[in-house]
C-alpha cells in the first residue's frame, strides 16, 4: 500500500524524472517507488527535481518507520 501511496504522490506532483526511453505513466512511477521501497535502487529511474528527490527520502524510510506491513 506504501508504493502505491508513493506513487501516486509522485504521478499527482508530476515529479520529473530521467528514464532510459520514452517511458511514463503511473506504471513508471509505481516502478520508481516499488525499487525505492525495496532499497534495490536501479538507478535507472532518477527524480530530477527536488520534490521528487524528497519522496525517494521519505520512501525509504517508510519501511522502517512501519515495518513488517
């Protein structure tokens, strides 16, 4: 539910990100949030604005301030 949380706030901010290729959509950002959340951080998908930099922050943290969901 956090990832979804997340990546909705980043869709509904229209967070500007760096994407290999002509990518977008929630899609794209569920995948942002998803690999953020699981600390995998591909690096692939990056926020190019400082909100969108704030919400990774928050994002990861989110697991430890609610662990075990």
């Amino acid at each position: 539910m956090i990832i979804v949380a997340f990546a909705l706030l980043h869709f509904g901010l229209k967070t500007q990100l760096s994407v290999p290729s002509s990518q977008g959509g929630i899609g794209l950002f569920l995948y942002l949030s998803g690999t953020t959340f699981f600390t995998i951080g591909l690096g692939d998908v990056v926020p190019l604005n400082a909100w969108g930099r704030v919400l990774i922050v928050a994002d990861q943290n989110a697991e430890i301030i609610e662990p075990g969901d």
